[in-house]
C-alpha cells in the first residue's frame, strides 16, 4: 500500500503514528516504545483461539530480532522491559525497530514523505543522520518498504499546527504562544510568533514523566519496604488516573504525586527561567504523555496565561507531523 505522508513520533515512553486513508479518514495507532528480545520460541495453538493472539511483531534490525506493538509486555523481570532511553536515542536499534513496527502496522509499504520529530535540543544534531538512515529500500523482516523522503521537525511544532487546525480559522497568523511537550524522557518547548519559531527561546531538558515515576518507584519502595522496579506499571497508573496494584493491595499515587511536586515545580521554573516573561503569548499550549502530570505546576507558574491543554495529548504531536507533511507536499506539488 502507498501513501503520500506517513507520520511517527517515536517517543521514549510510546510510538504514535498518523496517515491518511483511502477514504481520507486519518488513521492513528498507538503502542509502548518497549524493545525486548523477541522470544526464541512461541506457543500458539488453542489459547490463540480462545482468547484472541497478542497484537505484537518481531521486526529484524542488524540480525537481531526485537518484538514490539500494543501487546509487548511493559513488566519484566528486575524492570528489564526493553525501554532505551538516552540522548542518542534516535541512532539506536529501538528506534529503528519502533519506526518499522509503526510502518508494518499501518500496512504501508511506500511512502512519499515520512516525517518524523526530535526533541528541540537534538534536532540540528540528529536530522542529517535520520535522513541518510531511512531514506531508501528496507527490509525488517516484513517485505521490502520504500521512502523517498525523510522530513524531520521539532516535536512541539506538530503540536503547534495540531492545535492550530483544531481551531480551524480561530488561529491567528500574528498571535505568539509557548508550546510545551511533556513527553517520556524529555520536556520540549517552543516559542513561536504564528508558525514562525523563535530558536532563542526554544530547548529542552532531560525531565518528563518517567523521572516523576522513578522517583514515584523510590518512595513507594521505601514505604512499602520492597524494591519497585515496574516504572512502566506505575506511568500507566498516572496516565489513567487508577491505582497502583502491589503486592495484593491498590495504592493510592495522588500522595505520592503530591510529593513529587517540588521536583516538578523545580522543573517548570526551569522552563520560566529559559523562557522568561510572557505577557504577549496568547496561549501555552500544553501537550504530551506528562501533560497532566505538569499541569498544575505550569499554570501556578504562568499564572496570568491561559493554558490549552490539548485532547488527547500523547498522539498530538503525530498528527501535527501529518499536517506538516501534507502541507510540504502540496507546495512541492505546486512547484512542480
């Protein structure tokens, strides 16, 4: 199958992607960017029949075969759950194998223009090396796939032009605001004046969800008197607002979140501190995996700015990326 634009945001905590069908209806999909060895061996059989098989793949990168999709397993032993997370992120095989396990999802086996985000602070440094490694044929294990194009932009961005079509003509081309993605491993901002970025005032820092469930993990271990190890169990729990199951009992996190928040709040005035007074900024737009968590904390801090939260946060980013994409190639089109 072919399409013109294919979108990934191949986050630290989940993989989203968006393209648009046949029937001009744009299709999502959403599944941890969890990276564990695929198993040596399978069991199928009766069990797949009754209650349904797992919704995962093995996708082969460098020989090694790697299993992900919306059923990987998100505990493992000691928390070896297969999650990678470090600056380099983008060059490594995870990356690769969530990027193909989006593609072999959709079903798509060429596209146009595949667009892809990097955080604001690594988007210069690792753009290049994104283009030259998935433009071309591929084979991971599925069939050969095909891009012609690789367009990388800061994540935040895709938010932006998200929330901007959600309003429809409601957007003002002049108005200035402070795009804010709360993501996984990193939390990214952008300034921008309509769609033009400022860069001055555009960064990111190591700090997201999964540093607040680390720490989440400690104090749950230390009262609880057992290691907590299972980070992943603990960001969903945030995420759906549900209790933490230990060890036969349900804990309440709302205590615990409360006792995260000097570390959050140090965070988000770190994120002032960079990018200072905001008395012409029309909105902050708030998006991301961590916005719930961050929200309370950003609207004490930029108390006189009215924050827009936007739906659906985690998959606001890939369906900018799709916007971008389109909207690229109709001016090339156009060119042409």
């Amino acid at each position: 199958m072919k399409t013109p634009v294919f979108a990934v945001d191949v986050g630290y905590g989940n993989t989203k992607y968006a393209y648009r069908a046949a029937s001009h209806a744009v299709v999502t999909g959403i599944f941890p960017s969890l990276t564990p060895l695929a198993p040596l061996r399978t069991h199928s059989g009766d069990s797949e029949s009754i209650f349904g098989a797992r919704k995962v793949t093995t996708i082969t990168i460098d020989r090694i075969d790697y299993e992900v999709g919306p059923d990987v397993p998100i505990t493992a032993a000691y928390g070896r759950t297969g999650r990678a997370l470090g600056d380099d992120y983008v060059l490594s095989r995870d990356y690769a194998a969530l990027l193909f396990g989006a593609i072999h999802f959709s079903g798509v086996t060429r596209i146009k223009y595949l667009v892809l985000g990097l955080p604001v602070h690594n988007t210069e440094k690792y753009s290049a090396a994104l283009k030259e490694r998935f433009i071309g044929e591929h084979d991971f294990g599925h069939g050969r796939v095909v891009v012609e194009k690789v367009v990388v932009i800061p994540q935040p961005l895709g938010s932006l032009v998200h929330a901007a079509d959600s309003r429809g003509g409601s957007f003002g081309c002049h108005d200035s605001h402070l795009v804010i993605d709360v993501g996984y491993f990193t939390t990214d901002w952008i300034y921008t004046n309509g769609f033009t970025m400022d860069y001055k005032r555009g960064d990111g820092i190591p700090c997201g969800a999964s540093q607040i469930s680390r720490y989440i993990a400690n104090l749950i271990s230390r009262d609880e008197g057992e290691q907590v190890d299972e980070i992943e169990r603990i960001d969903r729990a945030l995420r759906q607002r549900t209790p933490f199951f230990f060890y036969g009992k349900d804990i309440d996190l709302a205590p615990y979140v409360a006792r995260a928040a000097p570390i959050i709040a140090e965070f988000v005035m770190a994120v002032q501190n960079r990018v200072g007074p905001l008395p012409d900024v029309r909105s902050i737009i708030l998006s991301g995996g961590g916005a719930n968590l961050f929200a309370p904390a950003i609207r004490r801090r930029f108390a006189r700015v009215v924050i827009e939260q936007i739906d659906s946060p985690c998959l606001a980013n890939a369906r900018g990326f799709l916007i971008i994409g389109e909207a690229g190639l109709a001016r090339e089109g156009r060119a042409a």
